[in-house]
C-alpha cells in the first residue's frame, strides 16, 4: 500500500517516506538522550515501547513519581491513552497536510498508589 506521504524515485528504484513531523523533535531527542540519527531513534522507540507493553502484559502498572515541597506525588500512567490521543491527532494533522508536533499533556489523576 503506498503512503500519502511516499516518494518514489522510479530511476534508482528507492522509496522515501516523509515522516510528517517537524525538525524541531528529532533536535529534542538528540539533544536531550542523545540520539544521532532517525534509524536508531526508530529502533529505540520500538524497543522502549515493546519493554513497555510486556510490563503492562505482565500486570505492573506504571507510575510517575515526583517530590515537590517535599511531598511526594505519584500518577498512573495509561500508554493506552496516550498511544490512542497520539494515532487521533496524528490522523487529523495528516488531513491538514502539515507536520505535527504534539503538545504531549498528561493529565494528573491521583492513584492512591505510595511509591
């Protein structure tokens, strides 16, 4: 199946895919976990999300933890939601024909869980 967003260069028999994202996420993930290029970032990101989902097969559940004004705050995490709100928006930004930087905004829920 060809992607909206492939490009076929039928003299070299190569296909390039747009990846619909702006330059500045890439420049993000280099600089902060020190990624150098798009194919190990890609290989990464599935490895981190598989790890992921096999916790989340295995019953744990995920938590973010922080401690402000010395208390502690934990959050449950649901990849589910954040997976699903990510394949909305990214459906919506491919009919507007222009890359998607998302605003990636995790909602507190309070878990009761003590870390």
């Amino acid at each position: 199946m060809k992607d909206n967003t492939q490009i076929d260069d039928e003299e070299n028999k190569l296909k390039f895919v747009k990846l619909q994202m702006p330059a500045t996420i890439m420049d993000f993930l280099a600089d902060h976990y020190g990624f150098f290029d798009l194919v190990e970032l890609n290989q990464m990101s599935l490895y981190i999300l598989k790890a992921l989902a096999i916790m989340e097969k295995d019953g744990f559940k995920l938590a973010i933890h922080k401690i402000v004004d010395g208390k502690s705050e934990s959050y449950q995490v649901d990849i589910h939601e954040i997976i699903a709100k990510l394949r909305i928006e990214l459906a919506n930004s491919m009919n507007e024909k222009k890359p998607h930087d998302p605003d990636i905004k995790i909602e507190e829920k309070e878990t009761g869980v003590k870390i």
